[in-house]
C-alpha cells in the first residue's frame, strides 16, 4: 500500500503526460488531414476546369457541324447562302454555339474557385484543431499541476 501511494504521484505525472501526448498528436493528424484534404480539392478544381474546357470545344465543334450542315443543306436545296433565313439560321447556331463554349468555361471556373475555397478552409480549420490541441494539452498541464500541488504540495 505504501509502494501505491509513493507512485501515486508519477502514475498521475505519467496520465497527464500521456493526455498532454494524445491530445497535441491528434492536433497534428488533423491538421495534416485537412492539408490531404485541400490538395485534393483542388485537383478536383483543376479537374473540373479541364472538363469544361473539353465541354466547351466540344459545343464548338457540334456549332461548326451544324453550321456546316445548314450550308450544304442550303447548297443542295439550290437556296442562296445570302439569304436572310439562312444567314440567321447560322447566326443563331453560331450564337449558341459560342454560348454553350462560355457556359461550360465559366461553369469549370466557377468550381474550380469554389474548391480552392474550400481547401483554403480546410487548411484554416487543420491549423486551428492543431493550434486548440495544443491550448488544450497546456490546460492539461496546468490542470494537473495544480492537483498535484494541492495533493502533495
């Protein structure tokens, strides 16, 4: 029993270290959670930009096709390429087609920016678990300080 009591103070030293440990390693696993996290969010980003913009030459091309179309239709059926309906019916294809190109574009860009928004965030909130781990084990030291001062003090 005496042996017990005697260790009593390094087992309670020894529990807090350990707490201390724990709770500044968690801290450090968050904020490298968060940084694997931002990174893949913006290789999302750059992911989603390069699609729209394979979207986006791809609504060029179907533009261009149809326009083409519309000119050879117009060939065979004799119409002149001067007419006004031809000549509006291949302004508003290339009118959309140009449209369709933008959209896709502003569309990629607009995720793209939006996960590196959120990677910035998930770097600030690693930093801010990393830096409360680390308020955190000072409390548990000062904590069992004071215990330990009031106990065998």
């Amino acid at each position: 029993m005496a042996f017990l009591a005697a260790a009593a103070p390094y087992m309670q030293a020894a529990g807090a270290a350990v707490a201390v440990g724990s709770t500044i390693a968690q801290g450090n696993i968050q904020e490298q959670t968060a940084a694997i996290r931002a990174k893949q969010l913006r290789e999302q980003g750059l992911a989603d930009q390069a699609e729209s913009q394979l979207v986006a030459r791809e609504e060029s091309k179907k533009a261009e096709y149809l326009t083409s179309r519309v000119r050879a239709l117009t060939g065979a059926s004799g119409t002149g390429f001067d007419s006004p309906n031809v000549v509006d019916t291949i302004g508003d294809i290339d009118e959309q087609g140009a449209y369709n190109a933008l959209a896709a574009l502003y569309a990629g860009k607009s995720s793209a920016r939006s996960k590196r928004l959120a990677a910035n965030m998930a770097i600030a909130e690693g930093k801010s678990a990393k830096t409360q781990s680390r308020a955190s084990a000072f409390s548990t030291i000062l904590t069992s300080g004071e215990s330990f001062a009031s106990r065998y003090g």
